[in-house]
C-alpha cells in the first residue's frame, strides 16, 4: 500500500509541475488536481506500453514511473523553480494565517473528501462473506473491473483480450483498470487499488472543474456552485452532466470563447457590437432548436 502510495504521489508531483508550461495562472491546489489526472493518466498510457512489451513487472513499474516523472526535470529552469517555490509559498501563507477565503475553500474540499471517501469506500467491501459492494450500480460493475484488473495484474492479457470473451479483442476503455493493475503489482490489495485511484481523481476531479469553471466564469462562487452541480446530477438530475459535449456543443463553445475574447481585448463596446453579441447566442438556440442533439 505505501508504494501505491508513492507511486500515486509521485505522479501526481510530475504532472502538477507540468502544468507550468502551459498554466502560468493557476493556484498550487489547482495544479496538484491538474497532477493527479495527468499523472495517472500519462502512468497508465506509458505503463501499457512498456508492460505490452515486457509484461507488467517491477521493471516495467520502475521504467514508466522514470518517464513520467521526467517533467519535474523543468525545475532546473530558474524561471519555473521561481514560480515553483512563489506558489509553495503562496500556499504555506494560506495555511499558516489563513484568510476567510481560504477557510471556505479547506471546509468546501474537507466536504467533498469525506463525502467521496464515504462513497468509495463502500465501492468495494471486504468481509468473511468474500468481496460485495454497496453501491447499487456496481453489482454488475464490480465483478467486470475485478476480472479486468486482475487479468492485467496476473494474466499477462497484452494486446489485451475481453475477459469475458475468449480470443476477443478488448474495446473497453480499460486505463483505469489497468492503472489499478500497476497499484496492485506495487503491494496494494484489490479493495485499496482500487480505493487510492476513485478517491485521488474522485477529489481532482472537483478541483479540475472548479479551475475551469473560475477561468470561463471568473466568478469565486460560480466556481464553486459547478462542481457541485455536476455531482449532485447523478443523484437528482435527469441525466448526469458529465460534461461529455456533443461536437456541435464544442463548437459552440468555441465560437463563443472566441467572440467574448474578441469583443473584450479592445476594452471598448458600442451597442451595435452588443447586437451582434446577442445574435451569435440566438444563432445557436435556433439551430439547437432545429437540429437538437441526439440522445446517447
């Protein structure tokens, strides 16, 4: 389990010191939840690489974790070392005189942590009865994932083959199976590898989305209201959000990134320019309207 652990962290240092190359604005927090997902993101997609060529062993682990880790060597850099140590320091201010802001944001992500432990922790159960879950759409999930892993973990399954289909090719998006693989070969057992990678991109998750809701809507309070919203959708909502946008639903993003930029950089409006504004969004409800998304 403390190598999993390492591991994870590990990872996530690297992808969080990444994010200086492209996001000069960002907040240490931000980042470390940026880390998490292109940490383990980029340990998997590396890692089946490496293991569909010598199989899934201790080498194998050793090789990937050196590639991934391989953004932190941006450090040597002064210019990125400086903005390093400023937002270390940024964050050791917080903690040690904390503001009122800060004190929201602590309460706000302690709350989503417990909350998600709650939920995770009951994903897998382990008792003298065997394995179970508590979660009511996992009971077809659980036992699917855990010949997944395992198959990963033990079976040498590289090109990998459906489990549950002998000889066929396996179509599932399986990194996060396979990354819970990696954890299992360091020492952790099935309930905890799959426990340390929900809960770690379970909570970044939150953060990435709180990120990006700040830079679109550059509102401290809408910021935090969208992940919540997002959450609570799977619960309540019709249909979760989950934030998987159609293409036209991107383009339309675009298009109106694009003209609030344009619109903006020169610091100066006229109505006209409001009318044009307003057209582009009437625009897009009328041809929401005529050629609406297709359900998936």
């Amino acid at each position: 389990m403390i190598a999993s652990l390492l591991l994870a962290l590990l990872v996530t240092l690297s992808g969080a010191v990444a994010t200086y190359l492209y996001d000069e604005n960002a907040s240490l927090g931000a980042r470390l939840c940026t880390g998490v997902c292109l940490g383990l993101a980029s340990l998997g997609l590396i890692g089946f690489v490496v293991a569909s060529l010598i199989g899934l062993s201790g080498v194998a682990i050793l090789i990937s974790t050196a590639i991934c880790c391989s953004p932190i060597a941006i450090l040597t850099e002064s210019k990125y070392r400086q903005r390093f140590k400023q937002d270390l320091n940024a964050a050791s201010r917080a903690f040690s005189n904390p503001d009122s802001e800060s004190i929201g944001y602590f309460v706000f992500y302690l709350i989503v942590a417990i909350v998600l432990w709650k939920v995770f922790d009951r994903a897998v159960i382990v008792d003298e009865h065997g394995l179970s879950t508590g979660l009511l759409n996992n009971f077809g999930d659980l036992p699917f994932h855990i010949s997944v892993i395992t198959s990963f973990a033990y079976g040498n399954n590289y090109p990998p083959q459906d489990p549950t289909y002998a000889g066929v090719r396996f179509t599932y998006p399986f990194l996060t199976d396979f990354i819970s693989a990696i954890f299992l070969r360091c020492g952790a057992d099935l309930r905890e590898s799959m426990f340390v990678e929900n809960f770690l991109l379970g909570v970044a998750f939150v953060g990435v989305i709180h990120r990006w809701a700040l830079v679109m809507l550059r509102d401290k309070l809408a910021a935090v209201i969208t992940p919540v919203l997002v959450l609570l959708s799977y619960v309540i909502g019709p249909t979760p959000m989950d934030l998987q946008f159609w293409p036209g639903a991107v383009v339309m993003i675009l298009i109106a990134t694009l003209t609030a930029s344009l619109v903006t950089n020169s610091g100066r409006s006229t109505w006209f320019v409001g009318v044009l504004v307003l057209m582009v969004y009437v625009i897009f409800a009328m041809t929401l309207y005529l050629l609406p998304p297709q359900s998936r």
